[in-house]
C-alpha cells in the first residue's frame, strides 16, 4: 500500500477499478455499443435522439465523479442512433472544474472495457483561424496538448500495459479514415460549406485566452482553442479506440487589443444551440458508416 498523499493515490483509478464500473453498466443494460460519443456543452442533446434508452445519471454509476458545469447534464446514455448502439457522455469532466486528468479520462478506459471501438469527441472552442466563421464545424486533424506541455498529461505516472504502452505514439491521434468518411457525410448532408479542417489547442481553462495568449497559439499553428477533449483523446489512444473529433466554433477570439469584443460562455452556448442540430445530423449520419 502506498502512502495516501503519494503519486498514486492521486492516480485514483487502477484497472480493477475501471473494470469494476465497466462490469456494473454491462451488468445494468444489455446493450454493446461499438461507439461512444462524449458530448461537449450545450451538444448533448445528441442523446435526446437515441431510441430504446438506457440512462444512468452519474451518481448511480459506481465511482463515476458528477459533472458541475451549466449545459452538461451529467448522464451516461445507452441507446441506439440509425439502428446503432452507442453510448454517449451527456456531459464530461473538464479539468478546470478540478478534477486531476485521471479523473477527466476515467470514463474514457471505462468505455474501452465496455468493448467501444471508436470515440467521437465533440466540443466548443474559440476560432484562431482567421478565416473561420462563428458556426463553423471544425473536423480536428490534430492537438495540441498545452497542459501536457506544463506537465499534465493523463498518462503521466505508473503505466499499467493491460490499458496501453508507456510511449504513445500520438502522430496518428485522429483517424483519417474517419475524417474522410466525416467529410463525405457533411458534402452529402449539404454542411460542407461551414466545415473547416484543424488544430485543436487545450488550454487549461477556466479563462478565456488574454489576447497575448490567443497570439502564442496562432503563432503555435493552432486553429482553434478550447479546454476539454485533448486528454480524452490520449487516452482513448492509449487503449487503441480509434478517434474522431468535431468542434463546433463559437465565437471568434480576440487577437486585438482595439477591439471591443467579449467572448463570455452565454455566447459560446448560444451559438451551439443554433449549430447543435446540423452536428448532429453530421454524428447520426456518420454513424452508419463506421
Ligand atoms: N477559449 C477557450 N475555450 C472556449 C472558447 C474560447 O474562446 N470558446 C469555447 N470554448
């Protein structure tokens, strides 16, 4: 036993544990989704469209920690989307809430026990692309992992090989078959003309970027900043689940120190709701062809 307080106290979820949560929800629904869905703010209502549900709030779920941000509702729902099961995440755990990355990603390895093969992500983020329009759709081809950089990776401390290597290779982060599927879905679906493709940039949060800051991360080659999905992804890699991401572009950040804009979250949630039906018809329509 280590002592309470060392490193892997703080690393609160081992393999067992995972599997212990994995084994209740399979024990709780009969269903073996293929594909989970982790729903950023204000696009949950994703899982209102599931057919022959099963939700469980989070505080049923043994050892799942409770979401506490406005617009994230806090359940996990089985169910079927175009004759598909899936599971969603109505709601994730941002690290800026204080929730440790462990934490954050623990749903993630949960999934990979379930059987889940491949993760959609989705989220909302502030466009640094210049030429990105609030309501755009960005398809993500990479990340950048800002507070990796500052030493907070999820993988960060004892690696257990029964989830995945000690070095990951994150090069192939999100999968190009799946980018290329998501774009053929969003030509057919006529959504073509507000997709974008690029970086997606995490930053700790909970503030938003100073206009200094926004510069770094321009000059840095990311196309869009947000405070959630990049630990989700590494380690939805690190147990193999194949990645797809789409952030929706909320508001455009502020670069200026003339201008008179303010990005605030009734903005960010505003311009999701508006878009929030167009991605996901994208994620429905996808789904039958993964
Ligand atoms: N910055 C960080 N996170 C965000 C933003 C932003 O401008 N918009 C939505 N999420």
């Amino acid at each position: 036993m280590e002592a309470e307080g060392s490193f892997s106290s703080q690393c609160r979820y081992s393999y067992e544990e995972c599997k212990e949560t994995a084994d209740w929800l399979l024990a709780h629904t009969e269903q073996r989704p293929k594909v989970a869905i982790i729903c950023g703010s204000g696009l949950g209502s994703l899982a209102d469209l599931l057919g022959n549900k099963t939700v469980f709030p989070y505080k049923a779920i043994p050892r799942f920690p409770v979401s506490t941000v406005p617009g994230h509702a806090g359940q996990l729902v089985f169910g079927t989307l175009q004759g598909r099961e899936i599971v969603c995440m109505q709601g994730r755990f941002h690290f800026y809430e204080g929730y440790n990355m462990q934490t954050v990603t623990y749903p993630v390895r949960v999934f990979s026990l379930l059987g889940v093969e491949t993760l959609i992500v989705t989220n909302a983020s502030g466009g640094l692309n210049g030429s990105y329009n609030v309501g755009d759709i960005m398809l993500i081809k990479d990340q950048i992992n800002m507070p990796g950089f500052a030493g907070e990776n999820p993988l960060c401390g004892p690696n257990d090989e029964r989830f995945g290597v000690r070095f990951l290779c994150m090069s192939d982060a999100y999968d190009r078959e799946l980018m290329v599927l998501a774009r053929h879905t969003a030509e057919e679906q006529g959504c073509d003309s507000f997709l974008q493709e690029g970086v997606y940039c995490m930053v700790a949060g909970p503030t938003y970027e100073t206009i200094a800051e926004c510069r770094v991360l321009q000059t840095l080659g990311a196309d869009a900043v947000g405070m959630s999905t990049v630990p989700e992804v590494v380690v939805a890699r690190h147990c193999g689940l194949r990645v797809l991401g789409l952030s929706l572009i909320t508001n455009k950040v502020v670069t200026q120190y003339e201008s008179t804009d303010r990005v605030n979250h009734e903005e960010v949630l505003q311009t999701t709701k508006t878009r929030a039906e167009d991605l996901q018809r994208l994620v429905s329509n996808l789904i039958t062809k993964i």
